[in-house]
C-alpha cells in the first residue's frame, strides 16, 4: 500500500514537472427526453400557455399554466404518429404530435374547422 501511494506522488510530480495540466472540466447539460423514451402522457403548447395531460382510462385534461383544467377529452386512437382526443363538448377531435397539436371539427358557437388544421406548436413532455 505504501508502495503504492508513494508511486502515486511520484506520478503526480513528474506530470507537474513535465508541465501537464488539470483535464477540462465537463459540463454536463440534460438532454431533452429521448423520442423512444417518452411515453406521450403529457403534451406541453411551446410557450406553456397549456398542457394536455393523460389522467388514465382514456381520459384526458387540457391544463392552463397555473395547472387548472379547463376542458376534458377521450382518447379515442393512438398510433406511431399521434394521439387523438376528442372533447365531445365542443365537438373538437385533436391530434397531438411530437411537434403540433392539430385540430378539427366544432359545434355552433365555437370556432369551426372543417378539416385538421395546425393550431398550437408543442411537444411530448413525458
């Protein structure tokens, strides 16, 4: 063991002397969640005016920035491409990609889309 420490101090002074330096520091950064690894539970707009957010069964809520749920829809399909979700209400279907929110449809009263139409950009947050 003593050889062993003293072996080490004699390294550590040659590379002194030899002019080697400390290794650079490496900064490491979060990566945004792997497409694979993201289990598409919660869909967040761009600019975080909402969120919508799989509460299980099929159900889903459209969440504000201070996390009130506004409005409810039903998973109705789920496919390599989206997840589609219809509020009944309103009469919208949406389809949540991994880069926009589409939408269609609307009852009298509302705004109305006749085929899908990109409403929001956003993202798969989990």
């Amino acid at each position: 063991m003593r050889t062993m420490s003293l072996s080490l101090v004699m390294f550590g002074m040659l590379a002194v002397m030899a002019g080697a330096q400390e290794p650079p520091k490496v900064v490491v950064t979060p990566a945004a969640p792997a497409e694979e690894s993201i289990n598409r539970l919660v869909w967040e707009h761009a600019e975080g005016l909402c969120r919508y957010v799989d509460k299980g069964d099929d159900v889903w809520w459209e969440v504000d920035n201070n996390g009130v749920s506004h409005f409810q829809f039903k998973e109705t399909k789920r496919n390599a491409d989206f997840v589609e979700l219809i509020d009944k209400n309103r009469g919208y279907t949406l389809r949540l990609y991994k880069n926009a929110m589409h939408m269609k449809g609307g009852i009298d009263g509302v705004q109305k889309l006749e085929d899908f139409t990109k409403y929001y950009d956003g993202r798969w947050v989990k």
